[in-house]
C-alpha cells in the first residue's frame, strides 16, 4: 500500500539498507583479496540470476524475457555490467571511504541526466544541491593523502561506476524498462551482466588470488542479500514511501562506509574527506528534496 509519508518500520528498513548497502563496500574490498575483481562481480551476478529468479517465481511473476523488452533489456544489463565493473576495480585500488563517496555522487549525474531527456527540470534547490554534491566529488578526488592508501585511477574507477549508476537509472525509467517492473529490471541485469563480466575478467590478471573460505562466503553474501535481498528491498522501499524521501537517504551510505573503512581497515579519515562528504551529504538532500506543490 502506498504510503504518503515515512513511518516508524520504514525508517527503519531505510536505515538497515543503508547499513547493508555501507557494509557491501567493505566485503566487496575483502573479497578482492582472494578473487579478482572483476571476475567475483561476475560470479555474483551469475549467482543472483537464480536467487532473483527465484524470488520472482515466489512473488508469482516468473520472469518473461519479452521481445519487446530485449534492445533496453540488453542495455541496462551492459550499463549493470560497466558499473560494477568499475565499482569493484575501485575497491581494489583506493579506500573505502573515498569509492563510496564517489560512488554517491550518483545523484548529480542522473539529475543532469533526467533534466535532458525525462523533462524533470532542475529547479534552483536542486542546482545547489547538484552544486555542493559535485563540489564534494570534486574535493574527494582532487585531495590526496599522504599515506599513499589511494590512488587517482581507483577515485576515477569510482567516478565512472557512479555514472554507469546513472545511465542505468536513466534506461530504468524510460517507458519500455518501466513497464518491466522494478524486479524484472533487476534481473534483466544480472542475467545480461553475468556473461559480460566473466568474458571480461580474464583480461584484468589471475582470476584466483589468494582465496580462503571467507572469501566464499563474501561472495554468496553478496548474491543473496545485498543483490537479491538489499537491491529488492531498496525497490519495495521505492514502491511504498515517497521517492524523494528515501533517495533522501542515500548520503548515510558513504559516510557509514568512511566510518567502516576507518575501523575495518585503518583507512585515514582526513580534513578533506569530512569537507567532501559534508558537501556531498548536503547535496544530495537538496537534490532529493520534494518540490512544493503549486498553490
């Protein structure tokens, strides 16, 4: 049921996805130290085929590859693939803290997007908004510190991930991926981006490194309940409250995930960096905020 407001069950829900999504950076860092990254972000998306699948069939909606789905189905399967592609090369390349952050500048380059080609125009709350949120990506980039721990092609990595983010976005809201459906939407990418990236993996080094039996559990833990369980859950959320308000809460994510890397990996959490995702938490409120309704 359609809810006008945010209640006490979705906050909540919106905080443990929020957590789930903070979390998923730092397994995705752990596991790169035993499978190669682009050949787990395959393995995962392989592994989720069966687990969306399955809960599609539970929800009594098998999937149905539609003929006239295939040309957008393939696309945002493709742009699913680019974006972890280059989500987890980053985590294998720079810090946590700074991928996330990154990687939320999503917001900006989909509002840039949506402004051009869905006519959602960008209203002067939402250019400060894109302006502050770019200005943190930009800090976040653009400081380098002294520990070495980071490296401008992983922040670039992150940069591009964030973009596929957003073209994804883009094809998911145009009328042909709309009229899937949320669910179908996702298991359009998984099942396109599996091959994708299992094909591509062998020119990014060993697919095997030093692999234990966490590793394996990082990857299943990452099919089922980030993929099948955090992807959908972030959907119904989505379907239920106001979009505004739970895209609202993306800007936790990056900065649970600054505090994650700092415990987890002692990752140096500087000046520049609180700047950078002040700015880019600020931002992304103001570009999420609702517009008020005309008198």
């Amino acid at each position: 049921m359609r809810k006008s407001r945010l209640d006490g069950a979705g906050v909540a829900m919106l905080l443990a996805v929020q957590g789930l999504l903070a979390i998923n950076q730092v397994i995705i860092k752990l596991v790169n130290a035993g499978l190669q990254p682009v050949f787990f972000a395959g393995l995962r998306s392989l592994l989720a085929i069966g687990f969306v699948w399955a809960w599609l069939v539970w929800k009594g909606r098998p999937p149905r590859l539609r003929r006239e789905a295939w040309g957008q189905g393939l696309l945002i399967g493709a742009l699913f693939a680019a974006e972890f592609l280059f989500l987890f090369l980053a985590l294998d390349l720079t810090t946590v803290g700074r991928s996330s952050l990154i990687m939320y500048s999503m917001p900006v380059w989909f509002a840039l997007l949506a402004h051009f080609g869905l006519g959602e125009r960008i209203t002067r709350t939402k250019a400060a908004g894109l302006a502050l949120a770019f200005a943190g990506c930009a800090v976040a980039i653009l400081s380098r510190p002294a520990t070495g721990e980071a490296s401008l092609a992983g922040d670039l990595c992150a940069l591009a991930a964030a973009w596929g983010w957003a073209l994804t976005a883009y094809v998911a809201r145009r009328p042909v991926m709309r009229a899937e459906g949320p669910e179908m939407q996702l298991f359009w990418m998984v099942l396109v981006s599996a091959p994708i990236l299992l094909l591509a993996a062998p020119f990014f080094g060993p697919l095997i490194r030093d692999l234990h039996t966490l590793h394996i559990v990082g990857l299943v833990f990452q099919s089922t309940f980030v993929v099948a369980g955090g992807f959908i859950a972030w959907l119904w959320l989505l379907s239920v409250y106001p979009a505004s308000t739970v895209a609202s809460f993306s800007f936790l994510t990056p900065i649970l995930a600054i505090l994650l890397g700092a415990v987890l990996f002692g990752e140096t959490i500087g000046l520049p960096i609180l700047i950078a995702a002040g700015l880019a938490a600020a931002g992304i409120v103001l570009i999420n905020r609702p517009v008020p309704a005309s008198r």
